[in-house]
C-alpha cells in the first residue's frame, strides 16, 4: 500500500471513530419520563454542558463537571426502569420514584418541557 493512501485510511479511520464516540443525545423534556431518560444518558456521557439545560434556571451552575463525573460512577449501577418506577403528576410537576421507593427528584413543567428540581445524580 502506497504511503498516501494509508494515510489517507488512517484519517477515514480517526473520522470517522470520532463520529461514533461523539454522536449527540437528542434532548427529549416532553414528558416526565423521557426527560429522566434523557438525563441519565447524558449523565452517562459525561455532556454537563447538555445535562444543565435539562434542571432549572436555579439548579444549572451547580451541574458541574466533578458532579457529573461522581453521579457517572454512581450511575453505571442503576438501569433507567430502577430510576424511573412511577411518576407521581401534580399541577405542573411530577414526582419521580425510583423502584427501591425512594423520590427520585422533582419536575417541573415549564412550556411544555419538563426540568429537574433537584440534583438526583449526587
């Protein structure tokens, strides 16, 4: 094989690796359940950029990337159905409980999303 064509696979090769590790979550607030979902995949991820927009206005600076790097470790032991049990609808929030019992966090409902209260991943 010439050099400028392994070369030239090498860089196809990179881009494309890149491309797969660095795929983007789409961030779905609609419901209660899939904006837990949706939480705990960018938890996964390691994305507290993204994780920030998915709490309130009075929660996003604390997100922060050694809290997301804690609640990642605490994570990789919970499945989304040991997060998301039953969701209890109020006017404008839904509490979320976990299938041990426990309350998972609080949403709120604002313009049709649904944001944490609380930092549950700590």
């Amino acid at each position: 094989m010439k050099k400028g064509r392994f070369i030239s696979l090498a860089i196809i090769t990179a881009v494309g690796a890149a491309f797969l590790f660095s795929a983007e979550i789409k961030i779905d607030l609609s419901n209660p359940k899939a904006s837990i979902a949706t939480q705990f995949e960018l938890l996964k991820a390691s994305k507290t950029a993204a994780l920030r927009e998915c709490f309130t206005d009075r929660l996003k600076e604390s997100i922060t990337d050694q809290s997301v790097a804690k609640g990642k470790a605490e994570a990789s032991s919970y499945t989304l159905a040991d997060l998301v049990h039953k969701v209890e609808m109020g006017k404008g929030s839904a509490k979320i409980k976990m299938k041990n019992g426990r309350t998972l966090t609080v949403l709120i409902e604002k313009n049709g999303k649904w944001y944490a209260d609380t930092i549950w991943f700590r």
